[in-house]
C-alpha cells in the first residue's frame, strides 16, 4: 500500500491520509468542501462545498495517478438529504456520462459543520 498526500489539500493531523494505492485501486478519504488555503468551509451552501470537494477530489486522484473518469465507487454523506439535488447537479457537471454506482447516507453531522462528504474509488 502507498499512501497519497499532495502538496495544495488542506492539512490535516498526522493520522489522516488523503488516499491509498492498493493494487490498481485508489480509495479517497472522505473530502469536504474546505478551502486549503484557509483550512475552512468555502461556503454554508452544499452546491458551493460539493464545487470544493470534487476539485479536491480530482486533485488527490491525479498525485494517485487516475481522474474523475476512471472512478468505479462513490460513496456521499449528507447531513440532510433535501441537498441530494443541489448535490447531485454538481456531481452530475463533473461526471458527464460516466456514472459509477453511488450511495447516499444520511449523517447527523461531518466535520467543521460540512454538509457534504463523499469518498471515491478509482483504478489506476
């Protein structure tokens, strides 16, 4: 297993990684919508906060060698579901016609107060 953590994602504590190399897998750690220049919230909006998590998402998967188009598995966390389509919009924008499976979670809450949370897996 490789560990990835680019230059340019928001910090984090020694004990988090922003994604692993296992095989021709990369699993992404759950992303919010921080801003990595200030470590917060870009926005309270979850439109805003997905826009976020998706750059930083296609960040980490490019450090891992793979993009958005080679995702296999995408897994959201919504702290109220009334956001899946204000979400959705946006991840339909960054996917086009790829569409790996997803599941959607109801949370009663994330960090910092994000609204949003998705984790994704890709191949290599």
């Amino acid at each position: 297993m490789k560990l990835v953590n680019p230059p340019g994602c928001p910090p984090q504590n020694p004990t988090y990684s922003q994604a692993a190399i296992s095989g021709r897998t990369v699993y992404v750690a759950g992303q919010i919508g921080i801003d990595p220049a200030t470590g917060r919230l870009v926005a309270d909006d979850v439109g805003a906060q997905t826009e976020r998590v998706f750059q930083s998402a296609a960040h980490v998967l490019e450090a891992a060698g793979s993009d958005l188009q080679r995702v296999v598995k995408v897994s959201v966390f919504l702290v109220d579901l009334a956001d899946w389509p204000e979400m959705n919009a946006v991840y339909v924008r960054h996917f086009g016609d790829h569409a790996p499976p997803k599941s959607t979670v109801a949370v009663s809450a994330l960090a910092l107060g994000a609204r949003v949370e998705i984790e994704f897996v890709a191949e290599i």
